[in-house]
C-alpha cells in the first residue's frame, strides 16, 4: 500500500498547528492474463470467496479445501489463455475471472474475488477484461450461473444486460438412497463410449438442439478427467440422449432428445454413479426439469439454489442437465 497525504501549516499567533488535510491509502492491483502457476493462487480465492460467502448466511459446513487446485483451472488457462485474467497485489493473486464462447453465446465462467478486496472495483475491472477478450467475435447473447444468495454478483451482472432466466439447483445425497430404491423397468440401453472422437462426433446434435451449440472441447475435460461416458439409446439403433458419470459421483452434463427420457437417463446414470466408492451423488438441475426435480424429491436430495442468466432465454432446459456453474 502506497500512504499519500498532504499537511499545511497554520499559525496562530505565535504557535504553529500541523493539520491534516486528508490521508488515502492506494492499492496497487495489476491485472494481467493468467498463468498455470497461478493455479494454486486462483484456487485459494476460490476457497475464500466460497466459504466467505456461505459463512455469512450461516449456511458453511465444511470449509474448502485449495490444495491441490482443482485441474479445470490450469485446463481452461491453457484452453482460454487470453480470456483468463488475475488480478494481484503485490505478486498475490487476489481475484481472477474467465470466459468462453460457444456459437455466438459468450459464457462468463469464473469471477471470484478474494473477501478482503471485495467492494473495490475489481470484480468489474475482471469482468471488463474477460469479456474484451473477446473483441472481433460476433456475440448475440451472454450468460452466466451465479449464486442465488449473492445478490451483489447477479447486481453486477444485470448492469451487463444479463437477467436471471431460470433457477438453477445442485442437488446431493448419500448413494445409498439410490441403491436401496427400488429400480423402474425402461426398454433404454446404454452403452459406454471410450472415444473421445466417438462421443464428440455422436454427441454434437444433442448439443446443439440442447443448447443451440456444440460443447467443443468440454468433453475434451470430461474425457481427460476420467468421466465414464454413456449414450442411451432406444432399440439400439435411436439415440436418444447421453450423461456423463464422475469418479467424484456427480451426473453431467446429460442432454437428451425429448424430455420423456430425462427421467429413465438420468436414474440409470444415478445408479451407475451409486456403484462407484464414494459417499454421494448428485447434479445441477434447471429449475423447469421438472423430472429433473422429482427424481431428486424421489431420492430425498438436498438443494442449493443457484440463478442461470443470460441477455436473451436459450436452450432446452427440460433436456438437460448442467455440468457445472463453470462450464454449463
């Protein structure tokens, strides 16, 4: 921090008094495009923010954990080097901010400042970079997932002509629901798809019917984080949707042709997830995927509340279901 302040003298009668006439601290914030060793860096803002923000509302748990960053940082810094933007003080990264495009929708993916800096501009400054990173790129529609208990982030975003458009929860529980649940008969199979060739080549039309665009390198990600990949189909020869299941147990992204196989898709990859060695399952539903929601109900899951926005409603959310408030 830089201390600037300025003094004059006064005097009356013979005694000199020293007054202040003001004092301003200056913080010195750079801002430059990031790089793979501010993975770690990005992460612990991460981790501030997030607990800052549920810590607040009473609503922390279990406080985040920053080591070791998680791998979409140094994936999309290298995916989206001049869209991915820090800002730090004094070499500390205390903020960070990044986007991408898909078809001619702009997609604001991360913007997270650290507690102490917050309410300084900074969020904005990011913001300003990111999306000008994108300048000579015809866009018609931006977008972005945020918290909805944090009204100060979606404030920001409207005065960017962004308007929430949909509710967004994740919803969570233990597999064991799941497994102890008795399973529905559905005439679907499902086939997994260890080519990312095959499932970036099959999955295109489901994504651009889904959402208007192709997911590109996402499943590049899913695939390289070891997502088991699955396409559902009816006879065999009907394609009607796919999911990907995590090591982690989470679902997504899924999209499907028609919301009548939501349910059956989305409870199959459920259940695939509940197989695996972990505790929980769960996924980022719209609020409109009404078969979305009641498996959930049906599973007793736990729902956090986020808001989906965007300049201009897209997409079929009753087809779909999010990867994440990152990569959609």
């Amino acid at each position: 921090m830089n201390a600037w302040f300025g003094s004059h003298l006064n005097t009356i009668g013979k005694t000199k008094i020293l007054v202040f006439k003001s004092f301003k601290i200056i913080m010195s914030i750079d801002y430059r495009p990031a790089k793979e060793d501010d993975a770690q860096g990005i992460s612990n803002v991460f981790a501030e923010a997030m607990d800052d923000l549920y810590m607040k509302r009473g609503l922390l748990e279990t406080p985040t954990n920053p080591t070791p960053p998680n791998p979409i940082f140094s994936f999309l810094i290298r995916k989206t080097p001049h869209a991915f933007w820090v800002a730090e003080d004094k070499g500390r990264v205390v903020g960070f901010s990044d986007s991408f495009v898909r078809g001619s929708v702009w997609f604001l993916s991360w913007l997270f400042i650290s507690p102490p800096y917050q309410g300084r501009g900074i969020g904005k400054n990011l913001l300003e970079r990111t999306l000008q990173s994108w300048n000579g790129v015809e866009i018609t529609n931006r977008a972005t997932i945020t918290f909805s208990i944090n009204p100060t982030s979606q404030s920001l975003y409207m005065r960017y002509g962004m308007y929430a458009r949909e509710p967004l929860y994740y919803v969570s529980g233990p597999k064991g629901v799941i497994i102890d649940t008795v399973q529905p008969q559905t005439s679907l199979n499902f086939d997994e798809l260890r080519s990312l060739e095959d499932a970036t080549r099959t999955f295109k039309r489901f994504d651009e019917d889904v959402l208007g665009f192709s997911l590109d390198w996402h499943h590049e990600y899913f695939f390289q984080s070891k997502y088991k990949c699955f396409l559902f189909s009816r006879n065999r020869d009907e394609p009607v949707g796919y999911a990907y299941v995590r090591p982690s147990g989470g679902i997504g992204p899924m999209a499907v042709i028609s919301e009548e196989f939501t349910e059956p898709v989305l409870e199959t990859a459920l259940r695939i997830s509940a197989s695996q060695n972990i505790n929980e399952v769960g996924y980022y539903t719209p609020g409109s995927n009404v078969a979305a929601i009641k498996t959930a109900l049906k599973f007793r899951m736990k729902f956090d509340p986020f808001v989906f926005m965007s300049t201009k409603p897209f997409g079929k959310w009753t087809n779909y279901i999010f990867h994440s408030a990152a990569l959609m």
